[in-house]
C-alpha cells in the first residue's frame, strides 16, 4: 500500500516586526513623505539627497541606508502609489454588489487617495520620465491595469459603448479626481470632495445611488 499522506503543513507566521524594523520603516516612510513635498515644490532635478535627508530629519548619508540614490526613492514612491491603486481598486470591485455600486465605490477610492496625496499627484504628471526605464514601462503596466479595471465595469454598466469610448471616460474621471493639487488650493478637502464625486459619476454615466 501506498504511505498515507502526510497532512500539509500551513507556513509559520512571520515573526513580529521588532523596535529596530519598525524604526527603520517609519523611517523609509518619512523619507518618501519628504520626497513627495519635495519633488512636487521644487521638481525631481531641484532635489538632492541632502535636502531629502534634511527633510526627513537624517543625514544625507543615511539616506542610502534605505535607497540606493534619489532615483530610487522616485521609483518607490511613483510605483508605490500606482500598485496602492491596482491593488486597492481590486479589493473594492471585489466587495461590491454590482458594477454601479463597484463604480461608484471606485471614485470614493480614488478621490480618497488624491485627497490624500495630492503632492504624489503632482510628481507623477511632473517626473514620471525621470524614472528608469524599466520603472516607468512598471508604473505604465500598473496604470493600465488600473485603467482596464475601471473599462471592464463600465462595459457592464454601458454594454452599447464601444471600449474606446468607455477608456476615455475613464481617463477623463482621473482627471477629475486628479486635479485635487489645484482644487485645494482654493477650498477644503470637505467641500471639493462632493463636487469631484457628483462630477466623476456624471462623466461616468453612473447614477449616484447610496
């Protein structure tokens, strides 16, 4: 007779995060916040590592103990935002009832993280080309399966659109929620959030619903 299975064992937990890799992430995650500040005041070449180093309360130096050099601090944080918007686009399309309640639930996302990152905004239109070749085609790959998440629900909402047409009302709704680096500038975040969701939704074709 054939040895009975042996169960499958399910992989150890990792272990808890100690002071010093928390330190140091916090540390990573300050470095990139003073980039994005930074980059979007004075432009990606207007930057050195002593300035992000200054920023973010570190030496220049210890700046490399986290990147490799300012174009990777770049990378991370432009890659970074665009997986956060794949990966977050995903969860909310997958705990939606339908593709309108999906859509609508989409634009609350996305204004959610321009509101909230409005400087990340303005390096990606700004310093996207500075990247590394290979950084850029990755952010462009995660932009356009961000893109196709946002089509493919559309042609279930307006299946008579051409996919074209669907892509660029897609494209004109982040211009919308992207122009939150220009709208705060002249009111709040409580008062340019309705206005940019009532509009993205219009442009969408998408009944406001609940």
């Amino acid at each position: 007779m054939p040895p009975a299975a042996q169960p499958a064992h399910s992989p150890s937990p990792a272990p808890p995060p100690t002071p010093r890799s928390r330190a140091k992430a916090d540390r990573r995650q300050a470095l990139l916040e003073a980039a994005a500040a930074l980059f979007a005041r004075s432009g990606f070449n207007g930057v050195s590592i002593e300035d992000l180093g200054a920023a973010a309360g570190v030496s220049g130096p210890a700046v490399y103990r986290h990147f490799s050099g300012k174009q990777a601090v770049l990378a991370a944080l432009l890659v970074g935002a665009s997986a956060d918007l794949v990966e977050g686009g995903q969860t909310v399309v997958a705990t939606a009832t339908d593709a309108a309640a999906a859509l609508r639930s989409l634009v609350r996302f996305h204004l959610a993280f321009a509101l909230a990152n409005p400087d990340v905004i303005r390096v990606q239109d700004r310093d996207l080309d500075s990247l590394a070749e290979a950084e850029r085609h990755e952010v462009r790959a995660l932009q356009r399966s961000y893109v196709e998440l946002w089509v493919r629900l559309l042609g279930k909402v307006h299946p008579e659109v051409d996919a074209k047409l669907l892509r660029i009302r897609a494209q004109a709704t982040f211009g919308l929620l992207n122009s939150t680096p220009h709208s705060m500038q002249a009111s709040s975040a409580r008062t340019v959030r309705p206005v940019l969701e009532e509009m993205a939704l219009a442009a969408l074709g998408v009944p406001a619903g609940q």
